[in-house]
C-alpha cells in the first residue's frame, strides 16, 4: 500500500513501524465554589512552573544534541508559558467563571489555536501545533499522567504518530529512529523543521496514515517524494535501499561545500544567502551554508496577535538575526510588506476589489508613518549587531523611494538627537517587484544602494496573471521571455550606476534559472535555506565564459519552453542536482 504525503525533510528511511499513541487527557467542566477559585489558580500556577522546569531541562538535552539553535524551539515554549495574554486568560476564565484548570486551559487553548488555524499564513496556522504541544504537557501535569516517551524505542523504527510535537522530535534518538510519518503538519511545522536539521527522513500531512499500520508492519518513509509504503514487495524495498545509498552519497557531497565559497570554475564569485520569516528561520539558513540573509520578510512578526509588535520586540528579534551572523555577513531586512494576500485582524483595512493592486507593503506604510517609523528605529536600533541592511518592497516611482527615504531621514535624526546608536552607513535597497520600476530602473538606481528582484510578484504583474490562481499559471512563467528580459534591464542598470542586485524571489533558487541569471551577472541569490547547496554544487560546475553566451542567447528566444529546453539540455548538471 502507498500514502502520498507532504515530502518534509528528504531521503528514505525503512523498518518496522512504531506507532506512537496519544495519551490525550480526557477533559472534564467542574464547577467550583467561589472559596476554591484561589486555590486552583494556584495549583495551575505549580503546574505551569513545572512545565517551565521540564522544558528547561529538555532545552539543555536539545542544546547538547542539536545544538544552540534548536534549543530556542524550547525557549519560545518557555516563552508560551510565561505570556500573560494566555496564562493570564487561563487564570480569568478560572477566577470569572469558577471552572477548574483543565477546562480553562482547554478553552483558551482552543481559542488561540482556532485564531492561528484561521490565518492565510501557512506559517503561523502552523504556530498552533506549538500551542498543542505546550497546553498538552501543562494538561498532563495536571492530570498526573507521565506522557509516553520516545526513548522507549530499542531498534531503528519508522515513528508512526498523529502529530509529533517538537518535544518529541528533540527527544528523538536518532540510531533509533530512521524515519517519521505523521498525519498532520506541513513543510514549516517545526517538527518538519528539526526533522530536516536532524537528516530524518519524514513525511507528514498523511492525514490518516496512523489508522493504517499497525506497530510492526514494515514501512518505508520516502521524504524526497512525500510517499510512504506499508509492507511493499521486496523489488520495492530493494529499489528504496539503492536510493538511499544514492541520496547518502549525494549528501555526503553536498555537506563538504557548507563553507565553501559560492564561485563558478572560473572564479566568478556571487552570494549565495536565504530568505527567511523569524529569527528561527535564520538557523536552518546557516546549517545549510546560507552566508547570510537576503530577505528577512518582517511582516511575519506583525501575524498572529492581536496588536502591533512593540519597537522593543521588533528591536530584539532584528538583532537576533544580526547577530547569527559575522559582522561581514549581510542581513537583508525587508519593511513591513503587509495587505494584498496578507491581512492584520488588528489593522481594520476596508475590502477592496483588487488587493494585490491595492494599498498595501509601502504605500500603507507610507501613509501610516507611525507604524512604519517603530519599525525603521528597531531596524537602525539593530544595525550596530551586524550587517544589516534596509529594503523597501514594492516601490513603483521615484516620488515613493524619496518619501520612504525622507520618513528614513527623520528617523534617523530623531535617534541622533536621541543620542541612540546605528550605522549611519546601513545600506538602502528596494525591491524591484512591480514592472514600472524595472523600467525605470536606471533613475531608482541612483538613488539606492542595491536592487533585490522579487520575482514572485514581478512575474505576476508583467504577465498579468494573479499568483495564486492555478487557471492561469500557465502565464505565470519565470522563464517567459518578457519577464527574462525585464530582469537583464534591472541587473545591467544597477551594474552601470555601480550598485549590486540580488534575486529574492524563488526563481533564484530555480536550477535551470541559475545559469541565465550568472549569465546576466545577477551578484546575490537568496532562496530557501534547502536549495543553497545544490545551487551552490551547481555554480561550481559552471563557468562565467560559458553562461554568459547562454544567457545573450536565451534573450533573443521567443518562448519558456525553448528556454528551459535549452538550458537542460547545455547544463546537464542541472538535472543530476535535481
Ligand atoms: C517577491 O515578490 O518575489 C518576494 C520575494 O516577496 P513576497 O513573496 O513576500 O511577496
Ligand atoms: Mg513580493
């Protein structure tokens, strides 16, 4: 039998299942009398201080097996249980309504975790699996009941669990377990997260893959595909143990170009960065070889709450990046890019017809300047902890890059009068997203400091079909001839006006794209934190002399299918990467 799942962390595993059931605490409502109200807020109060100890000491477990970064997983938990907004309302709902622990903590829990389930980010409705994990361990204390623990494992097995919350993937031995499938999550949940840092193979959002094996049944995990198979043949359990000597062997190569250089064979030297959402992102960044951030979309930080992130919180969480990285390194980060697709429940913004051409990212932040100047004092506040640079998204004109530079300007010398340290040199940049401003590229490169091509929207807008409408994705090309055309325009006008320009839409992590963009001289690649080795095993084997040819012709061709046809076809070390 085989199950098509969510591929979350590649390479294949196989062994006998181990199914790993869920205790769930069955709630109960009591009643309470008003005299037993202080007492049961107190003994929540131990349980969650418990709960606060335990998590500390499986921090430090993680810290000594994964390392620093992991560890922080445990320290945002921590953070869970010490926010006033959910252990406080835990504690209202117990004193106001006279109800016992366990059925107030499983309300509001259910409240937060419907509230980021709801969201449009994937990322943040994923943030409820978080919340799960952290009001179950609070759940079962107060219950008394002992959760089951994955170091009752004695052989490799394939881990069969509804969910696994990233407690248990910590706790994960890895000689025992080769692989993991769960019913639900997807490729940002953390345990998705730390199974790609750990190299477990996994595949999770199977939906019902626990009601299908039994504990024993022989299973074989394939996480680059996102199948699992429950007793398959044994010509498919050989062709599976051929692949994975195959992926370990690729890997193992991989792995060796982690503090290589980003240089093609003939020395032509890019950088090769990654994009990221939150200071957790940054970690599996630098695990994969990223040398640095060339998109920090900020906006992240604004979800998932009910009021706007203090400058303090902003300060702290932009430093935090800056300082994962030497101070050589850069850390691209990007202003609030909110409205279109993404909306702030607590920002009442009137529906409009178009929200993708509406007000959103720059022009709301330029008319609301109180918000966007909280943001641009955290960002300078950071720019002393490393190499930090400013991009604005979605600039159309001229007249928007001098406003947005002028709010900048006033920023700026209201810290100094302030006696408030930055970089005074902090580099400006601005995102070329919107195709007037690739047009005009040669007037805006003047006046900033680098160019960031998001090719996300830029694709969009050029050919006039909606990102996210799969009827017509059949326009929404990277490789169309026009939208090749108005990349070379942008990356030339920065080079003639002596400015750097990057790609931080996905097409830079594109292999079939890479080559045309080395060719057009493209300086800084960001993309996802998994696609910088093969990007970077893929420029070594590629020498400028040859790509530069390639990417003249591919300009003077007339349809993506002749393009990409072409380039397979003169790189063939692009299909061996893929
Ligand atoms: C882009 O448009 O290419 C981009 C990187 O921004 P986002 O995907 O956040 O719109
Ligand atoms: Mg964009």
């Amino acid at each position: 039998m085989e199950w098509k799942g969510i591929a979350a962390a590649s390479g294949y595993a196989m062994g006998p299942a181990f199914l790993l059931e869920e205790e769930k605490v069955a709630v109960q409502k009591q009643t309470l009398s008003p005299d037993q109200v202080g007492a049961e807020v107190e003994r929540f109060d131990s349980k969650v201080t418990q709960a606060i100890q335990e998590l500390e000491v499986i921090k430090e477990k993680a810290r000594k097996k994964l390392g620093d970064e992991e560890a922080e997983i445990f320290s945002a938990h921590i953070l869970v249980l010490n926010d006033p907004e959910y252990i406080g309302a835990v504690r209202e709902k117990i004193t106001n309504e006279y109800i016992n622990a366990e059925a107030a903590l499983q309300e509001v829990t259910d409240n937060f975790i419907a509230i980021f389930e709801s969201m449009d980010n994937e990322y943040m409705r994923e943030r409820a699996a978080d919340i799960r994990d952290v009001s179950s361990r609070v759940l079962h204390r107060l219950a008394g009941i002992e959760e089951k623990s994955l170091d009752d494992v004695s052989e490799p097995v394939v881990m069969i669990a509804h969910d696994l919350t990233p407690s248990d993937t910590a706790q994960l031995n890895r000689d025992k377990v080769a692989g993991f499938a769960t019913n639900i999550g997807g490729r940002t949940s953390h345990s998705a997260i730390m199974a790609r840092s750990m190299e477990i193979p996994a595949v999770v959002g199977l939906k019902n893959i626990v009601e299908q094996v039994k504990t024993g049944d022989y299973v074989v995990v394939d996480g680059s595909q996102g199948v699992v198979h429950v007793n398959p043949d044994e010509v498919t359990v050989a062709s599976y143990k051929e692949k994975q000597r195959h992926f370990a062997a690729r890997q193992a190569e991989l792995n060796k170009l982690k503090d290589a250089h980003s240089v093609t064979a003939d020395g032509h030297r890019v950088e090769l960065v990654s994009n990221i959402g939150n200071p957790l992102d940054a970690v599996g960044a630098k695990k994969n070889g990223a040398e640095g951030i060339g998109l920090y979309r900020t906006e992240f930080l604004y979800m998932g709450r009910n009021e706007f992130p203090s400058e303090e919180e902003q300060f702290e969480a932009y430093k935090s990046v800056a300082e994962m990285f030497d101070k050589e390194s850069p850390v691209v980060i990007r202003s609030l890019d909110i409205g279109g697709d993404k909306e702030l429940p607590y920002l009442d913004l009137p529906k409009e017809m178009n929200p993708f051409l509406g007000y959103r990212a720059i022009r709301l932040c330029l008319d609301r300047t109180d918000i966007f100047k909280v943001q641009l004092r955290a960002i300078l506040r950071a720019s002393i902890y490393g190499n930090v640079k400013l991009m604005y998204p979605m600039i159309s004109s001229l007249a928007e890059l001098r406003e947005a530079n002028k709010v900048l300007d006033e920023v700026k010398d209201e810290l100094t009068s302030k006696n408030i340290p930055f970089n005074r040199n902090m580099e400006v940049g601005m995102m070329i997203e919107i195709p007037a401003a690739a047009i005009i590229a040669d007037q805006l490169a003047k006046e900033v400091d680098f160019f960031s091509i998001g090719t996300n929207d830029l694709i969009q807008y050029t050919m006039a079909a909606d990102r996210m409408n799969e009827r017509v994705s059949y326009l929404y090309q990277p490789f169309n001839p026009a939208v090749l055309r108005l990349i070379n325009m942008v990356i030339q006008a920065a080079h003639k006006a002596g400015k750097w320009a990057g790609m931080c839409g996905e097409m830079a992590g594109n292999l079939t794209a890479i080559p045309i963009l080395l060719g057009m001289g493209l300086d800084e690649f960001s993309m996802s934190a998994s696609s910088i080795l093969p990007a970077r095993a893929l420029m070594h084997r590629l020498s400028q002399s040859e790509v530069k040819p390639l990417a003249e012709r591919v300009l003077q061709m007339e349809s993506a299918e002749e393009i990409v046809r072409y380039v397979e076809e003169s790189v063939p070390a692009i299909a061996e990467l893929m």
